[in-house]
C-alpha cells in the first residue's frame, strides 16, 4: 500500500514535488490560506511525524468549512499523542460555533491526562467561557 494520497500522487510524491520538499509549517500556512483541504489530509497522514501532524493540525483550525475540519479534528483527541491532542484542541477551538465542539472539548477536559492538552482547553473554554458557562470543564475554571 503506497499510503494516502493527492489526486494520482501518494502525499509522500506531492510533498516531495512541492516548493517545500516536506511537511513543514509553512506549507500549512499556505494551504491554510488557501482554504485548500489537502491540509486535513496530511493531519490523517500516519507516515507524518505526530510533531509535524501537530502544527498541522493546529492549522486547520484556519480552514473555513467547519463540517470538513471538526470531524478531522475530533479524531485527533482520541490519538495516542499528547502533541496530536493538543493540536486538535487548537484547531478546534477556531470552529468554537461549530455544532457540538464546546461539548467536545469540556468532555475532553474531563479524561485528559496531560497537563499540556488540559491547558490548551482551559484556554479554549476560557476564551468563550461565557458562551458555553454550562460546561463542566467551565465550571471547574470558574471555581478555580
């Protein structure tokens, strides 16, 4: 199995021929800014560096279309690595309006392991804290 793929190349060819030679953040930035969707590949792409995969991640949290991005994402805080979490938490919490993300990231919160990924969603909910006060994870800042 060549692994996933970008049309009729597998990404390991379309990274290679790209201006940047490898998954980079700077290659997210550009495909970020052009709302091109190829981002949320690499963010599944397996034969990426969880490192890498993370800013990616991160990334996709600038693309637009919210139906393509949260589930993508979603995924990503059930993944073994804390980095890809983290990540994940980051770019959900750009698609904060997104039906269901406010109750997934307090859910999140509640069987996070890593203090890292558990600060990224403290922020997170603290940025909207108000919007979604209900939330378990809220509450427990609001106490804290």
């Amino acid at each position: 199995m060549s692994g996933p793929s970008v049309g009729d190349q597998t990404l390991a060819e379309w990274y290679a021929t790209s201006v940047w030679g490898q998954p980079c953040r700077n290659m997210y930035r550009a495909l970020a800014d052009a709302q091109d969707h190829r981002l949320l590949d690499i963010v599944q792409d397996r034969q990426v560096a969880d490192t890498t995969r993370t800013y990616a991640a991160e990334t996709a949290g600038q693309l637009t279309d919210s139906a393509q991005v949260v589930p993508v994402l979603s995924a990503c805080l059930s993944s073994d690595s804390l980095l890809m979490r983290e990540g994940a938490v980051y770019g959900l919490s750009q698609h904060w309006h997104a039906p269901g993300v406010p109750d997934l990231l307090a859910a999140r919160f509640e069987v996070e392991q890593s203090s890292g990924v558990r600060q990224a969603i403290e922020e997170a909910l603290a940025e909207h804290g108000e919007e979604h006060a209900a939330s378990p994870a809220a509450g427990e800042l609001a106490a804290g």
